[in-house]
C-alpha cells in the first residue's frame, strides 16, 4: 500500500517537473527566436538602406 502511495507520488512529480521544465524551454526558445527576428529583421532594413530600396 505505501510502495503505490509512494509511486504515484513519485510520477506525480515528475509530471508536474516535466510540465515546468517544458515551459521553461518554451519560453527560452521563444525569447531565441524572437531575438533572432529582430537580428533578421535589422539586417534586411541594413541591407535595403545599402541598396536604396525603403
């Protein structure tokens, strides 16, 4: 009886782990990927200033 209290305590932390560490990677991609948008989107405006074009 305690070794299943124990087990389902167990998967219900990690569980609950896995939803936190997901979200952490989420949010850290997302912010990656939002940076790397700007550094884009800077170039283009760098590039289309060099050639003219606005």
């Amino acid at each position: 009886m305690t070794m299943l209290l124990c087990v389902s305590l167990s998967i219900l932390i990690s569980i609950i782990f896995g939803q936190f560490y997901m979200w952490q990677a989420t949010k850290l991609l997302t912010m990656q990927l939002k940076e790397v948008e700007k550094i884009t989107t800077g170039v283009i405006d760098e590039v289309k200033r060099k050639l003219g074009i606005h």
